[in-house]
C-alpha cells in the first residue's frame, strides 16, 4: 500500500469513528470497511444520481451540503458532513427512490452496495440503524386480544337446513359432539344458529314434536364476526351480549363458529373485563370508574410490545361499548324510540384508531318517517349519551361535531343533501365536513341506515373531479415536522414550544393519505392502516409506496402511544406532544426518515400521481 493510500485510509478511519454508525463497529472491521470505501468529489450543483438509477452505494458526506428531492422534484431534506443518503434504495431493490444534488462542492464517501449488504447481514447496530422498517410480527407478543379471528375458529362448522327436525338435529349435535349447529340455506347462507340451550329452554321446555322445524327456535341474526376481526372482538360481543357462540362470515356466507370452549386455552385480557363491567353497569358514573383505567391498560398495551392498532383498537373498543350501553341504558329510560335511529362515531372513534386523549364525535342519522313530534325524544337521548360519555371522559368536541347538536341529528334525507352539497360545492367548511363525516362508523341503533348512504356517496364523490381535487388540497394542510439541516419543525410559541406535534403533523398526515385513497379507490374501510393496505391491493399506490408508507405510519403512530405510556407511567396526563430530545439519536434519525416518507407521498399525490413507485 502506497504512503498516499495509506493516509487516505488513516483519514477516513478517524472520520468514521466518529460517525454512527460506524463508531459501534469492531475495530478490525472498522479499518477494513474505511479501505473499501471510495471517494467522490462533486462539483456544485451537479446531480448525484436521479430516482430510478441503479444506486452504486451508501452515500456519506465527508463535507459539503446535498439536497435530496423526491420524485416530483419537492425539496424533502438538505444534508451536510456525517450524513448518509441513498439506503432506503438499497434495502429496496438498489434502485434511488430520490434525487440527490450536490448544493456546493461536495466531498463524499461511497460505500459499495455489496459491502452495505454485507454490513446489514453481519451487523446488528448497523441493521438497526438503517432498517427503517418495524419489528417482525413474531417477535411481537401475541396473545387471544391480538389473534386474527380466522386463527380461532372452528372451521367446516356442522349446518343444518331450516326445516330439519329438532330430533335430527339434536342428533347430529349429539353424534358430532357440538353444542351448536349453522342454520344455512343455498350455498352457505346463514338465516341463523341454534343452540344446546335453544333445545332445552325452547324444544324440550315446551314439549315440541320431533319434526318441528329448527328454524322456529334457531336464534335469527346470530352474532357476527369477519374472519379478519381480532379475538378482543369475540370476547368483548360475547360479554356485552351474552352469549356463548359467535359465528364467522364472510359476506353472509358462514365460513367458521367460535364457542366459549375454544377460548379455555386462552387467558382474557383486561380490555375484555372492563367490557363486560360496562356491559353490567346502570350508571355513567360506574361506567366511569371502569374508563378510569384507561392509561392503565394503555400503558400496559404499549408496554408488551402491542402494534399500534391493536393498542387503539382495544382502547377504541372501550369506548364502544360506553356508547352502546348508554344507548340501552337511554331508550331503558325513554322508551322504545319512535323510529329507528342510528348512533354513529367519526373522528378517532370512527376509524378505531382512539389513544390515551380523546373528545368525543358523534351524530345520528334517523329513519326518513320521523316527524317534528319525534325529534324531543332524540334531543333528550343524544344529551343522555353526550353527557355519559363526557363522565366517562370522553370530554365534549370543542366544534360541537356531537348529535346534541341539531345539524347533526337529522332524517337520511337530509343526511343525503348534506353530502351532495358537500361534493357539488367543496367550500373550506364542505371540506373539513368531508373530511370528518368520511371517517363515521355505525356504532349502535340500525345499521341499515348507513349502508346506502356510505355505497352512494363514495360513489359520487369520485365522480366529482373538482372534489375530489379540494380534498388533495385540504389534506395537504397538515405536513410532517420537518426543517432544514436535517432538523425537525416544531412548535414556534406556547406551553409547547420547541416540541413535536405528534398528533396534527404526525399522524394527521397520514391519517388524510389513507382518507383520499379511500375516496380515489371507493373503498369503504375507515381505519387508517386498513385503507392503505387496501389502496394496495387496489393498486391505487404502489407495492413500494405503500410498504414505506406503512412502515412510516407505523413507527410515527408507535413513537407517539410510547410518549403517551411513558407519561402515564410518570404520574402525568398524556398528550400528544414530544420534545425531540426525549429521542436518542438513532431514534430522531428513523423518526425524521418516516416524516420525509410522508412527506414525498404527499408530494406524490399532489403532483396527481396518487403513487411512490
């Protein structure tokens, strides 16, 4: 080796001890790795690679300053000395995903492709630096809460025609050793289910012949769930409507049954108690105490390693349950409600996505036949409910979006008129309205009202180009906490200053993301994470775009339950704000990554690409 070589060698060796990475290296492989790296010189303003190029290597500032453009050309990053740029294309498929320049000459680092590679497989802070993505799910707890539905239940369950005898019946369940049977017609089509219990209260109890038909004790309408739903689901439906068998549907074609029996192997968890406590109380005052735990099974969700949306599905589950037994508790009081109603969530509640802070959003939508004389009973029960809730501490919504308010207590006519003049007309207010009322959600009353309503108007609103433009518009408004020299934006003045906005410029921007593909693809899921995995698999964005987008989400929405557990667990109230230096280094590099992914897909969807190829 040459004195020059040698030297150049010495001098990176010293730069890259300095460098995290690479200062957790051993040292032989230190040294190694600073004779491998090749150097680039890089005039002003001359282009270091353009997105889609095969990427040579990991790019590292020695000195100099790099701006790096997403694909629409929008500025996402400025980069200056020990900065590394090009790996997300790398850890892809070696193709730049960005546009890298050089702002002023430019000296950099190249560390060959083959040899990143060999880094991410041989090293495991190297790995943990550079692999934005998240933890395997195997590596995260898993327990009945967590279990897809599909993984529980019995499959093939036994079914039975609905003029079967209750003798013949009663043999099969017998012969097969089953407590209940699918009452189906044509091609597994569930009219009902009838029961162990359904042949001794009802058969037996009141002396039926043998040829007695079991659809004239089947329980009708049995309780439902998609195979995708969660076990958390089966428990809390089982406790809150007491019963011992759930069946499984897709459509309205069976596919499984869950019984009690198949849960004895599983251990239920504290989200399943406290429904079952809601589900047994008569006041919003003991409903209250059990919401009082809340931060407690938050704090314990996060602690265990929970996703995010499983910790926000259950924490949402809470709070589904309140709604639905102040409901019963109301109409109990009132009486039997004059028409049918149905009592909708929208905001957080709505897409299931509620943390350790939450208002309350709500409306209710009533059958058409109601009259002026009608509408006394529904002030008094949305006030019943509004007020529950707010004992509960769902606090009431600061812009009055709750079916207290008379604007949001209204026939489906007038539902109807509401969006159509929301679409024909997209004024600021039509879009903010939008944006809230396509996040609702039956949560109790007759679901039938929101069916059409829901099919309609997805389907106008994407027939509405100059809509469905307002709404890009409106959901570029709130934008990731990112400043220059690779720094974060945070809050200028105020209790928080100098902190991160993890809610409004964290997972907000998301949070629009999947609500615009939702309405570009017409899909129906309100979750967050659902409407991306769905705008997926509709092509709406692309494989690559959305497996970074959901990377992104994921590590924003985890880092902000983390702060909230983490400020349950020191005694104070949790809120959604976060000073970047409660991050480690590592911790404020990933976050600033997630952001500036967020950041080039809105710029994506704003140049009218809807997609990160």
């Amino acid at each position: 080796m040459t004195e020059a070589a040698l030297d150049r060698d010495t001098r990176i060796l010293r730069f890259l001890e300095n460098v995290h990475p690479y200062d957790s290296l051993k040292r032989e492989t230190l040294t190694r790795i600073a004779g491998v790296f090749l150097e680039r010189r890089v005039p002003a303003g001359e282009t270091i690679y353009s997105a889609g190029e095969l990427l040579e290597g990991l790019y590292l500032i020695e000195h100099g300053t790099v701006e790096i453009t997403d694909q629409s050309g929008v500025q996402v990053s400025i980069l200056h000395g020990r900065n590394s740029f090009g790996e997300r294309g790398l850890a892809r498929d070696g193709m730049a995903v960005t546009n890298a320049r050089a702002v002023e000459e430019t000296r950099l680092l190249l560390l060959p492709a083959d040899e990143f590679h060999d880094l991410i497989q041989n090293s495991k802070s190297f790995s943990r630096f550079f692999d934005r993505g998240r933890s395997p799910a195997k590596e995260r707890r898993r327990d009945l809460s967590t279990q897809r539905v599909a993984d529980l239940m019995a499959r093939n369950p036994i079914t039975v025609a609905p003029d079967t005898g209750i003798q013949t019946a009663a043999g099969m369940m017998r012969d097969t050793r089953v407590s209940c049977l699918a009452v189906t017609e044509g091609d597994n089509q569930l009219v009902g289910i009838v029961t162990l219990r359904d042949m001794t209260t009802k058969a037996v109890a009141l002396g039926l012949a043998g040829d007695t038909p079991v659809s004239q004790i089947m329980t009708a309408d049995p309780a439902s769930l998609a195979p995708s739903a969660l076990g958390s689901d089966l428990l809390h439906i089982m406790l809150e409507r007491k019963v011992g068998h759930v069946t499984v549907t897709e459509g309205n074609r069976i596919v499984g049954i869950l019984t009690q029996t198949d849960l004895t192997r599983f251990q239920a968890i504290s989200s399943a108690s406290m429904v079952q406590e809601i589900a047994e109380a008569y006041t919003a005052e003991e409903m209250a105490k059990v919401t009082g735990r809340l931060p407690k099974l938050l704090m314990q969700l996060v602690g265990a390693g929970n996703r995010h949306e499983v910790v926000t599905r259950l924490i949402t589950d809470i709070a589904d349950a309140v709604t639905r037994r102040l409901l019963a508790l109301a109409e109990a009081e009132f009486g039997a409600p004059p028409v049918p109603y149905l009592w909708l969530a929208c905001g957080s509640q709505g897409r299931q996505e509620q943390t350790g802070v939450s208002d309350q959003d709500n409306c209710m939508i009533l059958d058409d036949a109601v009259t002026e004389a009608d509408m006394p009973y529904f002030r008094k029960l949305a006030k019943f409910v509004s007020d529950g809730l707010d004992t509960c501490g769902y606090f009431y919504c600061p812009g009055d979006m709750m079916a207290t308010a008379e604007r949001w207590c209204q026939p489906l006519a007038v539902w109807k008129r509401y969006f159509q003049g929301w679409i024909d007309k997209p004024d600021p207010e039509a879009q903010m309205l939008a944006s809230v009322m396509f996040d609702l959600r039956p949560i109790g009353g007759t679901h039938g009202l929101f069916e059409n309503l829901q099919e309609e108007t997805l389907a106008a609103a994407r027939r509405n180009t100059i809509f469905v433009g307002h709404m890009i518009v409106n959901s570029l408004k709130h934008t990731p906490p990112l400043g220059l020299f690779r720094g974060f934006a945070t809050v200028r003045s105020g209790e928080h200053k100098n902190e991160l906005d993890m809610k409004m410029n964290g997972v907000v921007p998301v949070v629009d993301l999947g609500r615009i593909y939702a309405l570009q693809g017409g899909i129906t899921e309100v979750n967050t994470r659902a409407r991306l995995e769905a705008a997926e698999a509709l092509g709406t964005i692309s494989h690559s775009g959305a497996h970074d987008l959901l990377d992104a989400y994921d590590l924003i929405a985890e880092t902000r339950l983390k702060r909230q557990a983490d400020e349950i667990k020191a005694d104070r109230k949790p809120d959604n704000f976060m000073p970047p230096s409660d991050l480690s280094d590592l911790e404020r590099s990933h976050l600033r990554d997630a952001f500036v992914v967020v950041r080039t897909m809105q710029s994506a969807i704003g140049q009218g690409k809807g997609m990160l190829s």
